[in-house]
C-alpha cells in the first residue's frame, strides 16, 4: 500500500514537519530568540557567553579584565577554581541535584572571573538555550568578582520556540570580593510544559555591593528556585523580583538571606502576579551578627480566581541589636484604579495591562527594553488566552 503523497505536519497545528523543524535545534537560536533575555550585540558587551544544548555556541571575551571560559578548562587552568566548586551548596542537599550531578562526567557552565580593581566600562552577558525538545540539561556556573571590581552583568535562559517540553537543572555559585560592586539583571523564557530546578548561591565580601533584578514571566509546567545569599560585614544586597504565573505554571521560590557580618544591609522585594497559575514564595532574613539592617517586601496581584498566591515572609534575628522588618500583601486590582483609566479611554483590557505592568515595576533601568517588551507581551497574551 502506498502512503498518501502528503507533508507530514504536527498535531493540532497545521504546521509541516520542515516548518517546525525550524523552530528547533541550534539553529533556532539566534539573536531574535536571545534579545527575548537580553542578549545584545556582542560590540556593546564585554563578554559574551552562550551554552547551547551540552556544549557552547559562544566563549568571547573583549576586555582583558574579565576572563570567560568554558567550567571544565576553568577547572585545569586555574586550579584554585577547583576548592570554589560546590563550596557554597552540596550536591548532597537535594535529591533532584544529586541526580544530576551523578548524571554528568564532564561539568558544563561558564566560569566567570572578572580581575581585582577592574572598572568594566560595558556589561558582561551570558545565557544558557536549550534547542532540543524533551532534553536535560544540567549546568554549573562560577563567577568571581574581584576585591574593588566593578560590573553590569546580564543573565538569562531560554529556549528554542518551538521546544515545549524538557528539564532544565542549574547551579550558579558566585563570590564577590571585598568592596566590589555587581549589578545584575536575570531573565528566564521556558517552554509551558517544562520542569526547571535552579539553584543560586552567593557571597557577598566585606563592604561589598550586589543588586539584583530577576524576572521570571514565561509559562512553565514546574519551577523550582533556591537562593542563598551571605553578607559579610558592611556589605549591602539590593533584591528585586518579577514573577508572572499564567495559567498552568505552577512556581516554587526559597530566598535566604543571611547577614553574618556586622553593619551588613539588605533589601528583598518580591512582586508577583497569577492569571490563574500558582506561585509558592518564603522568603527568609537571617541576622547572625549586630547592627544589621534587613527589609523584606512580598506583594501579590491574583488577577482571577483559579490561580493562587502562597507568599510566607519570615525574620531570623539570632543577636541583639538587628533591625529586621517586612511587608506582605496579596490583593486584586483596585477598581478605582481600573475605573479612573477607564475614564480615559482605555477600554478594560488594556487598562487592567497597564495596571499590571505598573505593579511588576517594569521601568527598572537594569532591566533591558526588549525584556520589558517581552514581559508586556506576556502580560497581553495571559489576558487574551483567558477569553478563549
């Protein structure tokens, strides 16, 4: 029997095996997909790293003061690397990261080294793509500021369009020196049925500054996220993030934050908004050690019934002399505010999006114009999805 002279064409789409092929595999990862968690033209950065799939796209460095290569040659060519890798989290401590790491011989991540006293005039970025559906990946990333180092760092993870399903396992161990500055921006996009696991671990040195944005808006089938973060004396932490749940997400969030230094500050802020997904945050602040100064922020939209929002804010303060505070809240968009733009023309949708947009606190410098674009797209897309 002779098969039907046809193109073959996936389910429930209409498009042709050739056509979808397209949106997968390394080719599938260009410079439109990676401006979504932005990447910009490497001209304009200091550094760029790309790891795709279980190997890497792009190793380039253009400043002589920061220093990117791949883990596992990182780990032959400065030693001293080696007594920095699973020093902050064991692979012992979880059961999906020890499942991982027994996975995997040869280690696959960036190694990150910006030199003491540097002054990195133009960011450093690097992200991490997936192309290949229903794949694992397991990544280990190092990065080390140097004592009076200073840099912009964009991070992101994304996948190919048209991969939807796979999982996704990251660990990310950074040490900043003694009176460095890191400023950072981090940004996910995953497909709506994958699973993805990340865990962070960083330490702060004496009078050291770290200001953190990250944002986590992409539909997702399960997300879990453990940070750690360590201050040491004098040192200040700014922690900002964005969190979007559309229908179907289901995300889970651990932040620890841990002043072991006396006069150390830090700042947490966490707005997250459901359309019908759910969203688990704790959020902790540690004081280990007096004349610490901690604030911690949860808020949360819940734009309709279906999703939900479970956010637990909690102080540790171990020594006297702590200065420890928060804030929680959970609500629904105000109708006054809805009814005032309203009044101004805009007609219900865009209005509850802009509302939306205003409480995710989207016009954050450090945050790139083609992320904000991609958020507000997201944000339209959620509410349109939920008519049909």
């Amino acid at each position: 029997m002779t098969a039907p002279a046809t193109t073959p064409t996936t389910a429930d789409t209409g498009t042709t095996a050739a056509e979808f092929s397209a949106t997968v595999g390394p080719d599938a990862a260009g410079p439109e997909l990676l401006a979504q968690v932005g990447w910009e033209d490497p001209a304009r950065r200091s550094s760029t790293t790309v790891v795709l799939d279980h190997g890497y796209s792009t190793m380039d460095s253009s400043d002589p003061d920061v220093i990117v290569l791949p883990l596992a040659e990182a780990l032959t060519t400065y030693p001293w690397v080696q007594d920095l890798m699973w020093s902050l989290i064991s692979p012992d401590d979880d059961d999906t990261l020890r499942r991982a790491f027994e996975s995997t011989r040869t280690p696959l991540g960036t190694f990150t080294w910006v030199r003491d006293n540097a002054r990195v005039e133009l960011p450093r970025q690097s992200f991490t793509v997936m192309t290949v559906p229903q794949e694992r990946q397991f990544v280990h990333d190092i990065t080390v500021i140097g004592r009076n180092a200073e840099v912009d760092s964009v991070s992101g993870s994304a996948v190919a369009p048209g991969l939807t399903r796979g999982t996704h396992v990251s660990v990310g161990e950074t040490f900043i020196g003694e009176g460095a500055r890191l400023r950072s921006v981090d940004v996910d996009r995953w497909g709506p049925e994958m699973t993805v696991y990340t865990y962070d671990r960083t330490r702060v040195g004496e009078g050291a500054v770290l200001s953190s944005v990250s944002v986590a808006v992409s539909a997702l089938k399960r997300a879990r996220s453990s940070s750690v973060t360590e201050l040491g004396k004098d040192a200040r932490c700014t922690s900002h993030s964005i969190v979007f749940a559309p229908e179907g997400t289901d995300r889970g969030m651990e932040d620890l934050t841990v002043m072991t230094g006396p006069g150390a500050q830090a700042e947490m802020v966490a707005r997250m908004v459901s359309d019908g997904g759910r969203i688990r945050n704790a959020s902790t602040l540690t004081s280990t050690a007096p004349d610490v100064r901690g604030f911690l922020e949860c808020d949360g939209l819940l734009l309709r019934d279906g999703g939900g929002i479970n956010s637990v804010p909690s102080l540790d303060a171990r020594v006297a002399r702590a200065q420890l505070s928060h804030e929680a809240s959970v609500g629904m968009i105000d109708d006054e505010k809805l009814d005032y733009l309203k009044a101004l023309g805009m007609d219900e949708d865009a209005a509850r999006d802009l509302i939306v947009q205003g409480f995710l606190n989207l016009e954050d410098d450090r945050i790139p114009a083609s992320v904000r674009d991609r958020v507000t797209e997201l944000v339209s897309a959620a509410r349109g999805a939920e008519k049909l």
